[in-house]
C-alpha cells in the first residue's frame, strides 16, 4: 500500500518519544511506498526552528527528501478543505493531511485517531 506518511510520525523519531521504535520500523519496511506533504515537511521546520534545533531540521531533510516524493494540495483540494473540517470534524493540519491523501489516492500512516473518522474515505493506517 501507499502511504501519506503524517507528520506525527517523524516527529515521534526527532524527539525521540515513546513510539519512536514503531515509527521508525514503519518507516523502514515502507521504503518506496510512502509520500510526504509539504505541510508535514513545513511544520516539521517551524517546530524544529522554535525549539532552536536548525540544525535536527537539516539532517531530517538530508535523510526524508530523497527517500520520499513531497506533495502539495491543488488549487481546488484547498477548496476542500472546509468541507472536510465540517463533515469530519477535522482541524486544518488533519483536513490538509486527508485532502492531499485523497487528491493523491494514498493511504494515511498516522497516530492520530482523528483520521479514524475518515476511514470511509480513505484507508487509514494507525500506528
């Protein structure tokens, strides 16, 4: 399967939280198989330059980016976006993450529950 690998799991890995093991596990057996938006890859940034750690984010995007294809959401999958915030019940960082997903016929690799009230939608793998 394909997966829209969400952003919980590379940051389990960078600060080394309890499911760091099943994330990284995750990630190695799905080699070629798994896709990362561009939101995953800027908030990741955000987060990593907050806490002073430039540094953790280069290393992460001198390991991820040649190993996974970045997508980013259509014109029109931003248009989705509120309607998925409505019937789903997603905040905007979930709703992006499903949209693209869908836009892009992936599966979801998460640890967010959330994504359990799309599964209808789109198949959704919890880890």
């Amino acid at each position: 399967m394909n997966y829209l690998v969400d952003t919980n799991i590379f940051l389990e890995i960078l600060l080394g939280q309890a499911g760091r093991k099943k994330c990284e596990a995750f990630l190695q057996g799905e080699k070629g198989a798994a896709w990362i938006s561009d939101f995953t890859l800027h908030s990741i940034g955000v987060l990593l330059f907050r806490q002073k750690r430039p540094e953790v984010f280069d290393r992460f995007a001198g390991d991820t980016l040649p190993q996974f294809t970045i997508l980013s959401l259509s014109d029109s999958g931003y248009r989705q976006l509120a309607g998925a915030n409505t019937r789903h019940n997603l905040d905007f960082d979930d709703a992006y993450q499903f949209a693209v997903a869908r836009e892009n016929k992936l599966a979801i690799a998460t640890q967010d529950k959330d994504f359990q009230r799309v599964r209808n939608v789109v198949s959704v793998r919890l880890l």
